[in-house]
C-alpha cells in the first residue's frame, strides 16, 4: 500500500478549512490543521484522530514569513512529505466602503491574503515536487469577481489572488505542480458572520442563488477536496466558482 498523501490546511480550526480537512481526512489524507491558535487547532486534530484519522496541530500566523516556514519544515517533518497545501485562512478587518479602509487594514488584508499566498506556494514548491508533483488551492472569492461596496478591500486582495493562481500555475507547473482556486459565495462560516448577521442579504441571497439556499463549509469543502485530488490532475490555472449559480443570474 502507497503511503498516504499529507495536506497542509490553513485556517483550518473552523468554517472551510474545518470541513476540507476532515474531509480529506475521511478520504485517506493525513492532514496539518493550521490556524493562530494551538489549543484550537489541536482540538479539530483530535477530533479528527478519534474519528479514524491522521492529523498534526501546527499554529501558524499566515502574515509572518518565518511561520509559514516553520508550518511546511514541521509538517515535512512529521509526515514525511507534503502533496497539498489549501489556503484558506484570510483576513478581513475591514466591513463598508473602500472611504473606510485606512492603510493599515489596507495593508494587512493584501499582506495576509495575497504575499502570504505567494510565500506559502513558494516555500512549499521543493516539497510538493519531491513527492511527485502536487496541488495547491487557493480559496479565494466571489468578492474577487464582482464590485462590491461592503467588502471592497477583501475583495480586491480576492481579485489579486485569482491571478496569483494563473502566475503560480505558470511558475510551478513544471515541478508537476498545480495551482487552482475555489471562489465561494456566501458560505455560513464565522468569518462571514459580519453578512449573515444582516437579515435582508441572506433573504436575498436565500432568494436570487438558483439552488436557493448559502452554502455550507462542506459544500466548499467538496470542491477543495477535488482540486487537492488526482481526480484534477489536468486542472492548473482556474478559478472555480462555488456559488449555487449565483453568479449566473446577472443580479448581482
């Protein structure tokens, strides 16, 4: 028997990555879950262990550089080797018009959700092409397709990030390498709590998505599931919309 396949999971102590890893988990994969905090990364590692699985708790803020070293070097270093790494984790301090975004939190949404990115692929890269290629998942966004005046900085780092998922498949696809993107759309996850708090959006995304209903981290968590697998083996470059059909109405 082939020794399983490890994937690395940021922002996986809750919503989406929470979902994506026990998912891969329950598939065969022996899973890193990554977020800020240990105790609550190593909480969703447990549960996963008594579930049957093989996961590592390994804490890691994705804005420091010498964390995300740290993340890949201790998980290299617990499982062997590294196939996957998903990320999710991402930052959004800022809810209303872009007039409202000072450079700090400018900073920080960009820093965080797109250098992080890159560094993380970047770092991963020899680790990905000594066990034969790989995948790397971006999970970006819909706010990353579309103008939107509540979450216009988060959704131009997005934006940013789909076109680091073509840059990245360009780089490291002769490595074997490859490089997609989910782009949810309204997900029930705490990260979108700000969203969901108001009543009308969810009315109105409840009413206008064609499967009239939000999604649910493991229906996004399906999708990362594929990208990560071999069943995309010929996928490198793409932005998948994850959305209900939302973004097919026209009413956005």
């Amino acid at each position: 028997m082939s020794e399983s396949k490890v994937a690395i999971i940021t922002g996986s102590s809750r919503g989406i990555g929470k979902a994506a890893a026990e998912l891969l988990a329950a598939r065969g994969w022996r899973v890193v879950i990554s977020s800020r905090n240990q105790d609550s990364c190593e909480a969703v590692a447990e549960d996963i262990r008594s579930n049957g699985g093989e996961a590592v708790a390994v804490a890691c803020h994705i804005g420091r550089e010498e964390a995300l070293s740290a993340l890949v070097e201790k998980s290299v270093s617990h499982f062997g080797r590294l196939d996957a790494v998903v990320m999710n984790a991402a930052s959004n301090p800022v809810y209303g018009p872009s007039d409202q975004v000072d450079l700090k939190a400018f900073d920080v949404v960009m820093h965080n959700n797109v250098y992080g990115s890159m560094r993380l692929a970047h770092i991963s890269r020899p680790h990905l092409a000594e066990s034969g290629g790989g995948a790397v998942v971006l999970v970006s966004s819909i706010a990353g397709q579309f103008g939107n005046k509540l979450i216009g900085a988060y959704g131009l780092s997005k934006a940013a990030e789909n076109q680091l998922v073509r840059n990245l498949a360009l780089e490291l696809g002769p490595d074997g390498i490859r490089v997609n993107a989910v782009a949810p759309g309204l997900v029930r996850t705490d990260f979108a709590q700000a969203l969901l708090e108001n009543e009308r959006m969810v009315q109105y995304f409840e009413k206008t998505t064609p499967l009239r209903r939000l999604a649910e981290p493991e229906d996004i968590g399906r999708v990362i599931a594929f990208l990560a697998d071999d069943d995309s083996q010929w996928l490198s470059g793409q932005v998948i919309t994850a959305d209900g059909g939302l973004s097919v109405t026209g009413g956005f």
